[in-house]
C-alpha cells in the first residue's frame, strides 16, 4: 500500500486531496476535500425479526434513522420505537421511500416490531447463531465492525440461500461474485452450512454449460435483464467451493464435497473451456465494472485463475490426480499467460494497456497461492492511482472523476494487505478497516459508496464489502495481527 514518504505526497496533492501519515502507522490518512458528485444514502441499514408465518422477516432503514438494535442482532429494540411513526405501517411497495420498508419475508404487521418478547426471542436466536462461529475481530479494536459485517450479511442471506448484494430494490439481486464472498465469509467464520446454502443457490441457478449470468432473481426464477454472461462468477465460485470445504470440519467433508461436486465439475469444465484455447487467456467478458468489455480484462482473467487453482485443490484434496492434473496445468498456463500480456505491463485493467485498476488484488492471495510476477508492486503502485478525498479508493485509476470512494474496491484491498506476508502490509490492512469502520451508516453498516465529503452514500450495507471485511479481519486474526483479535 502506499507508504508516507515525499515520493507521492505531491502527486496526491494534484490530484485533489491532502494527505497525512498517521502517527506510528505505516499507511496515511486522506484528509477529505469538500468537493465531488453527490449521491443520496439510499437506506441506513436492515432489521429482522420474526414474521407472522414463523420464518424471518427482513426491513430496509430509511435513510439517517440510527437504528438500536439488540445486543447480538439486528433486531431492532421494541424500547427505542416510536409507535407513532410506525403508524403508517411497513411499505409494501417499497420505491426508495423514506420509511420503513420490507425486503423479503411474509408481510408484516408494523406493531409486531413493538412486541418485546417477539423482538427478545428473535435476537437470542442471532446471539446463539453468532457463538455457534468466531466473531471476526472479537477483542480487538474492529470488533463491532466485524459483528456488524456478518450479522448484515446473515440479515442478506435468504432462507433459500439467496444471498442478496444489498437491501435496495435495484440491488435486491444475487450476483455469483457476491455470493461468493458471502459464502467464503460464512465459513472462515464456522458458519459452514450457511455457505453451503448459499453455494447451493449457485448451484441451482448455474446454467447447463456451467457457467453464470452476471445476476439473478432471488427466487432463482432466473435472471432479471438481460445483461448476460459474465466469466468471473465461475472462478469466484470455484474459490468459495474451495474456501468452504476447507473450513468444513473433517468429518463432514466428505458430505460436504459431494453436495458442492455438481457445482465444481460444471463450473471447472467451462473455466477449462475458456482456457483452452493456444493462446490461454479467456475472451473478454464484463467484469465487476459490469459495463461492456472493449477487450479483455484482469478482473476477468484473475478470477479465472483463483478459481482454477481452487479446482486443482480441490479435486487433489478428493484424490482425483487427473482432475487435478489437468486443473492444474490449465492454471500454470494461465498464469504465465497474465504475467506475460498483462504483467509485462503493469498490470492495467485492459490486456491492452492504460490505467490499472482494483483487479490487481485478484492476483496476490488469498485469491492465488503466490503472487503472480510484478504483482505486489503494481498493486502498492494503484494505491496512488485510485485513492479518493475522503481516503477510500475508486474502482480504478481509469474511473471518472467524481471524487467517490466505493467501500468493495477498499475493503478488497484491506483483504490483500491482511493477506500479505509483509508486517507493514497488514497495518496497512489494519487503516483500511479502520477507514471503513469510520464512515458507516448511523446504523451501523458498510455504505457502497462514500462521498468527498466523507457521508455514507448509496445503498448500505452492501454483503461485497460486508464479506471483504469480515474476510480481512478473519486473515488479520489468524496471523495474530491486533486488529484481528478473536
């Protein structure tokens, strides 16, 4: 990550912001400037509780509300309501109004969120869920962020194993990424039949060749537009399988490893397919940017490559050598293939050149086993390229020039920082997260996006970032870094 040396400080100066090494840190805090694009925050957070047919219930915050919840939960405490402002009752509708609306469950009764042993009862099942696993971050200074994180995503997480990207009508989808990383969080934190659950979605919704849309419908009903394939899914969903059968305890994982080998065999036979050709390197497809792809890029290429290294494990850990042979030498291809196009340069967004972007994290660990050639260097070097006034980053140093910081681009980094095998790296990870922690909603969650000026903005919380940091935090414990005590 950047280090706080005169090298860049001018450089940042340019470019819009000030920046301030922070006392005995390695990393540097962005003093925000008052200028930039404005987006609306779109909902402060989400509530659960019981609905009337016994399942969960989830609600969308308006904007600015500072919700109490329940120790453990995100139920919201019966003492701190205002049964005046319930009187309108929960939006059904739910457009972007500025009240109470529900995302997913039976229809309820506004008046049941008032009853305090329905409110009681529902948080002690969240409090028995949260010590059925680790507390990322439990002991240490991110230990409310770390809760916070994974009770949203649990909150996000459908009973089907839809895991939704955020609460917001027009994010109430499942991306394969997303989902992904939700499924990788659940289970590095002992939650392993949610991932399960949310893996089996995929699974369900994979189509027959075995590869994924960019999106679904959270009833798997199918896909809500048109905006078609998109090749990243597969190697994110490869990586999650992976994820979770490590994380499945020994007497499990045979069980487990069955349940997920549709999903693994369909999803590694279309990676192989893509591979396959005499130069390796994929077609182009759109990426977590999700715009129209001009050219081939490294946040479609590196995943592909996380996920054909997860298949060779995976199938290596089941016994199948030539399984895993071929996984295996299909990802040494690949590898030498995106040191050669893209690393030879930098490693830029597009395999034909310019700017780079958040994708250089896809291939450092934990998404590969070493970091490919050149990788750690032009990682730190983005830092610089896409750091915002308010001391997030953006998508990439290519994005425009609106002085927004998107939460899932920092806490990806916060990821690969405590991931990294350098002690400044993961203190670096340790200011990420502590840049996060400061500009959640009044809530208490993750926003998409935050402003110049330092506001939360857009849809909150979003599971992508959600995930990334209870991921960092997990990393960050098990190196016995402070921040991730647990």
């Amino acid at each position: 990550m950047i280090r706080a040396t005169p090298s860049w400080r001018p450089l940042a100066a340019l470019a819009g912001f000030v920046l301030v090494p922070a006392l005995g840190l390695t990393a540097a805090t962005a003093v925000a400037a008052p200028s930039g694009e404005h987006i609306d925050l779109y909902q402060d957070g989400v509530a659960v509780t019981t609905g009337p047919d016994g399942g969960p219930a989830v609600l969308r915050l308006a904007p600015g509300v500072g919700a109490t919840y329940l120790e453990g939960s995100r139920v919201l405490d019966p003492a701190s309501l205002d049964p005046g402002a319930l009187a309108a009752g929960v939006d059904p509708a739910d457009g972007e109004a500025d009240r109470l609306a529900q995302v997913a469950g039976a229809r309820l009764d506004a008046t049941a969120l008032l009853d305090p042993a329905l409110a009681h009862q529902t948080a002690t099942a969240s409090r028995a869920w949260l010590a059925s696993g680790v507390v990322p971050g439990a002991g240490g200074p991110f230990a409310a962020l770390g809760e916070a994180a994974l009770l949203d995503l649990r909150a996000l997480t459908l009973d089907d194993g839809a895991a939704l990207a955020a609460p917001s009508p027009k994010w109430r989808y499942v991306w394969p990424r997303d989902a992904s990383f939700t499924a990788a969080a659940f289970a590095r934190t002992g939650h392993v039949d949610d991932a399960r659950a949310v893996l089996g979605f995929l699974a369900r919704v994979q189509e027959d060749d075995g590869s994924f849309h960019a999106r679904y419908l959270p009833d798997g009903s199918g896909v809500p537009d048109d905006r078609g394939i998109q090749s990243d899914g597969v190697g994110w969903a490869l990586w999650a399988a992976d994820v979770v059968l490590e994380e499945t305890p020994a007497a499990d994982r045979a069980e487990v490893a069955a349940e997920l080998r549709p999903l693994v065999d369909a999803a590694t036979d279309h990676a192989l397919e893509l591979v396959d050709g005499e130069d390796p390197l994929p077609p182009p497809s759109s990426d977590y940017w999700e715009v129209e792809p001009t050219s081939l890029t490294l946040g479609t290429a590196g995943p592909l490559l996380a996920g054909l290294e997860a298949a060779a494990d995976v199938y290596a850990a089941a016994g199948e050598a030539p399984r895993a042979h071929e996984a295996t030498l299909a990802a040494a291809r690949l590898r030498m293939a995106v040191e050669r196009s893209f690393g030879s340069q930098g490693y830029p967004r597009h395999v034909t050149g310019g700017a780079r972007d958040a994708s250089t994290a896809f291939v450092l660990p934990p998404f590969q086993p070493e970091p490919l050639a050149g990788a750690d260097e032009a990682w730190r070097t983005s830092v610089r390229e896409m750091l915002r006034p308010a001391g997030g980053l953006a998508p990439g140093a290519g994005w425009r020039a609106d002085g927004i910081s998107w939460t899932p681009q920092t806490t990806l980094y916060a990821l690969a920082a405590a991931s990294s095998s350098d002690p400044e790296d993961r203190a670096d990870a340790e200011e990420w997260l502590r840049w996060v922690d400061d500009h959640r909603t009044a809530s208490g969650a993750i926003p998409e996006k935050v402003l110049a000026d330092g506001s939360p903005a857009a849809v909150a919380p979003l599971s992508w970032s959600s995930a990334l940091v209870v991921l960092a935090l997990v990393e960050l414990g098990a190196q016995g870094t402070p921040g991730g005590a647990g």
